[in-house]
C-alpha cells in the first residue's frame, strides 16, 4: 500500500510540528461544534425539563404539607431553591399558600380573572400546562411614550 505524499519521506513530508497544530484544530473545531449543537439544540429542552422537574419536585412536597403548619414556610424555601413562584389556590380562588421566587413573577402579578383562566386549563392528570411567552409588550402605538 502506497502512503499518501505528505506521511512519505522526502522533502514533502509534513513535520510533528505541523501534525500537532492539524490535530489541535481539528480537535478546536469538533468543541466548537460540540458546544455549538448543545447551546443552538439542546438548551432550551435541557432548560425546560430542568425547570418542570424542579416544578414537579416542588409541587409534591407542597402537596405532601399542606396540613403542616409550615408550609408557608416550605413554599418560600422551595420558590427560592428552584426560583419558581408557588401560589395554591383553593375551590373559590383565594390563595391558601403563596410565595415569590423571582421579581418579575407574573404569577403574582396576575388578576383574578387570568387565575381562572389558567385553573381552568391546569390539566387534570397531573401533567404540567406550559405556555411561552414574551414578557416585553407588544410593538404597538399605545406603548410608545
């Protein structure tokens, strides 16, 4: 078998030099790439089962207190840990517990109507209902000062 040019002796030949920088860029590139496929992705599916387990994890032990005397105390732990917002709510829609993991919770920031709303489509089965959205405000005419 015939080697290719440059792995023959001769003048052609490349040097360990030249093979070390060829194998440190190809080595360069495939983390490049590697990280580029995990952040463009994989992100967001890593960041969301993150969150709803987190989520989920949260909701179970509240759901395991709710006749601790604590559990105020609990939903303030767990909203900080998981910087989530917890609010319970009972069969008339007053809040039972309540606690604000995050400044810009929308949670706590809604009215009673947008708290119907969102009992009325919370799934039954326990599944989590999850809705993206921009918290930045339409471009619209009435927003511009």
């Amino acid at each position: 078998m015939k080697l290719p040019a440059l792995f023959r002796r001769g003048s052609a030949r490349i040097g360990i030099h030249e093979r070390l920088m060829l194998n440190l860029a190809l080595f360069v590139a495939f983390v490049i790439a590697l990280l580029w496929v995990f952040q463009i992705l994989l992100l967001d599916d890593f960041y969301r089962w993150q969150k709803l387990s987190g989520l989920k994890a949260a909701a179970e032990a509240i759901v395991a207190n709710l006749d601790n005397e604590d559990v105020d105390a609990l939903a303030d732990r767990l909203a900080s840990r998981y910087s989530i917002c917890v609010m319970v709510l009972d069969a008339d829609g007053e809040t039972v517990i309540s606690a604000e993991g995050q400044s810009y919770c929308l949670l706590h920031r809604a009215k009673q109507r947008e708290l119907t709303w969102w009992c009325s489509v919370a799934p039954e089965d326990g599944t989590a209902a999850v809705e993206r959205f921009s918290m930045m405000p339409d471009n619209n005419a009435r927003y511009d000062p």
